[in-house]
C-alpha cells in the first residue's frame, strides 16, 4: 500500500529534476478525456491484449510492476483475434464489449501477415474504436548515451485513414491503385487534438507535416484545415512544413522541435516516428504511444513483435511500460505513472548491467523487471 502518499510524492519530484520531466503528461487535452469509474473496491478493469511475438514477455513485467506498485487496476486478458465477418477481419464480441465498457485498454504488438491472411489488427482496433489519434513522444533517457542527447519530440499521427485506408485494386494486370483518403472529419479531429495537446503539454508550436506541393487536394486539405482552426487556438503558432524539409531538420538537429508538436497524416506519422525514436534512444525498444479516440483510448508501444528474439527473455518493456505511465497519467492516476515512470528511468539510468540487449547490456526481461521493483 502506499502508506505515506505526501512522502512518495515529494521523493518522485525529486526524482522527476533528476531524470527530466515525465514522458507522458498529467494534463490533459479536454478532448478524449477518460471518464471510466472504478469499481466498488475502487480498483479500475482494464482489458490487457498481450499480443504476439516478445507481447507476453513484456506484458508480464508490466503486470509484475503494478502488483508491486500496488496500483489500483484489475487486468482483464483480451483477446482481439481476429474473426471474419462476411470476409472482413473484425475484433470478437467480448474483446469490444469489455474495451467499451472499461474506456481504456493496455496492448502488446500484433504481427500482421504479409501479403495475405487477415488485415492489421491494429488498423482494425483502431477503425473499431475510431482511435484516430496517435500520440508518439520520443525522448532521450537521462544518462544513457545515445547518437543524439536532449531529444524531446512529440509527433501526433493521424490514425484512421490516410495511406492506411485498405481501400486498392487491381486496375488492370501489372496496375494497381491504392488510395489514400483524407476526410475533413478525420483530419478536423487528429489536428483539434493536436492544438490542444500543444496547450496541455506548453509547447507554443504546431507544425503539419505535409507533402501538399505533390498531394495537392489531400494533403493540401489537411493543412487548409490546420490553418481554419488556427483563430480558436491563438496561443498556439501554427507552422506548415514540407516533410522532406522535417526529415533533414529532425536528423540535422532535433532540438529545433522541442517547443513543438508535429501533427501530420497517417504514413508520413508512422516513418517519422520510427526516425525520432531512433534519434532519441537507437532502438525501438523504449518508445510509447496513445491511440486517442473520442471515449475509448488503447496505449501500446510503437515496436512490433519482435520475432527475432520472442521467448528469448531478451526483450526490453520499457516501452510497454512507458505506455501504460502515458495510460495511468490519462486515467488521472499521476502518483502511480511518475512512481513507475521513475522506477524505469532511473533502472536504465543506473548502467548497462541493468540495461536489456537492445540498449547494449546484459540484463533479461526478468532481471531489468526486478531492478525496476527494487526501485519503486
Ligand atoms: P519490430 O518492431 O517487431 O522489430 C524491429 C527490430 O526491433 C527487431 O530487431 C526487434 O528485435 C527490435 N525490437 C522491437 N521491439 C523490441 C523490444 N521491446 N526490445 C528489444 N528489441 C526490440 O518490427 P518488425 O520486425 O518489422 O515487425 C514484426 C511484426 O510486428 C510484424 O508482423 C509487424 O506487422 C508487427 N508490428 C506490430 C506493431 C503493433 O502491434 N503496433 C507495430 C509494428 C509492427
């Protein structure tokens, strides 16, 4: 139990100057704002879908870190697949009921097949639940040497559509037509989302990162829109950027988006995210993420499966775990997410002995796991 909460709180905020602030932020965007309840023992269900490849390894050392945390939260195992009505892959009955009804959900990776058998989960969750923001902060670790130092970029991506459609066909043999679909809906919504996660997190930029000089009607929609809704967020500088030009910048000198947050349609956000992960840690490994809809929010880390080193006890959870901080802190359960968030920093900061393979040490899955216990 947390037996003394004010001496917990302050020994976090002194480790918060020492670690730099948190990944994930206690204020919230009022859009997509969680509004579940708990139960009569004042603990939270929230449906937890493992997922494939290192997902159980990983999803395990999340499980063992709340029950040491002691944070009020149930787990309900959720199993999203995949069934198919009249030929469309969908999430199963229970899988949807219980995410509706808990308004939150915890998921480890899916692998998709390639080429054939049944479409992306994700894209499937995320259609389902019209999660059509995704929200990827990347942020360097203190104390643990990468490429780059200071990083601290937040990308938002839009999550619904874009390249991401599923909608392609064969014209004609050796032809064949994909389309990218952008709405006013979807993009109204990822965009308003953006400008108000900018306000909640201080960051007086907004940059859309487009490519409307060659997409001119989608792209060009897109940023039109950004520049509408610019009157209702005047503190809030809107710029436009080429995403050529955000590449070269990014990798040229991160710092220049510290202030900023990016917002940009759906592909161009997948690829720029995996980039500024890279910059910010060299690996996969330690980034999260938060799939925004209007009630439901699912948060996963940005990696896939992870086949080549699944049931190896060699996979690093720091994402996953990062990405259930970035879950505590939107369920308004701050003292916990900065407790574990904390625990996790402060775990790798302490050496390459701690440290899982990924981040070049030696640790296993189980043994960082531990380390972060002992650091609660
Ligand atoms: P991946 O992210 O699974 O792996 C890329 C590289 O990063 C591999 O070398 C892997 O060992 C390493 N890596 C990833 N996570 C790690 C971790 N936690 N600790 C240490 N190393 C880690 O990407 P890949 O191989 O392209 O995809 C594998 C499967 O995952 C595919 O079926 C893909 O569709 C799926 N996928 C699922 C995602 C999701 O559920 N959100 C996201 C990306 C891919």
């Amino acid at each position: 139990m947390l037996r003394n909460t004010a001496a917990i709180a302050q020994k976090n905020t002194t480790l918060l100057k020492i670690l730099g602030s948190t990944r994930s932020i206690s204020n919230q965007p009022t859009i997509g704002r969680f509004t579940g309840k708990t139960n009569s023992s004042g603990t939270y269900t929230v449906p937890f879908i493992e997922g494939d490849g290192v997902g159980p390894e990983i999803s395990k050392s999340v499980k063992d870190i709340f029950s040491a945390a002691n944070v009020p939260i149930q787990w309900q195992p959720c199993d999203v697949g995949p069934i198919f009505v009249n030929g469309l892959t969908t999430i199963p009955e229970p899988a949807v009921k219980a995410i509706k009804e808990s308004l939150v959900a915890l998921k480890g990776p899916l692998a998709t097949p390639v080429g054939k058998g049944h479409r992306s989960l994700n894209l499937t969750l995320r259609k389902t639940f019209d999660l059509f923001a995704n929200v990827r902060p990347a942020k360097s670790v203190p104390n643990y040497k990468s490429t780059y130092e200071n990083v601290d970029l937040v990308l938002i991506r839009e999550n619904t559509e874009g390249e991401y459609s599923g909608i392609e066909h064969i014209v004609t043999p050796g032809v064949v037509q994909s389309i990218k679909l952008i709405t006013r809906e979807a993009s109204e919504k990822v965009i308003r989302y953006a400008y108000e996660y900018a306000i909640a997190v201080g960051r007086p930029r907004l940059i859309v990162v487009h490519k409307s000089t060659i997409q001119r009607l989608g792209d060009g929609l897109f940023v039109q829109i950004a520049n509408e809704l610019q009157s209702e967020y005047p503190s809030i500088k809107l710029e436009t950027q080429i995403l050529d030009n955000t590449v070269l910048n990014v990798v040229s000198n991160p710092t220049l988006y510290k202030d900023a947050v990016s917002v940009c349609p759906n592909l161009y956000g997948d690829i720029l995210s995996d980039l500024n992960s890279g910059l910010s840690a060299g690996s996969l490994g330690l980034t999260p993420s938060a799939n925004i809809g209007d009630k439901v929010s699912i948060f996963e880390a940005v990696h896939g499966s992870a086949p080549d080193i699944a049931g190896q006890n060699k996979a690093n959870p720091t994402a996953l775990l990062l990405s259930s901080v970035m879950m505590l802190n939107h369920m308004g359960l701050e003292e916990h997410a900065s407790r574990i968030e904390n625990a996790v920093l402060s775990t790798i900061a302490s050496g390459p002995e701690s440290r899982t393979g990924d981040l070049g040490g030696s640790a296993t899955t189980s043994s960082f796991t531990e380390c972060v216990i002992k650091k609660l």
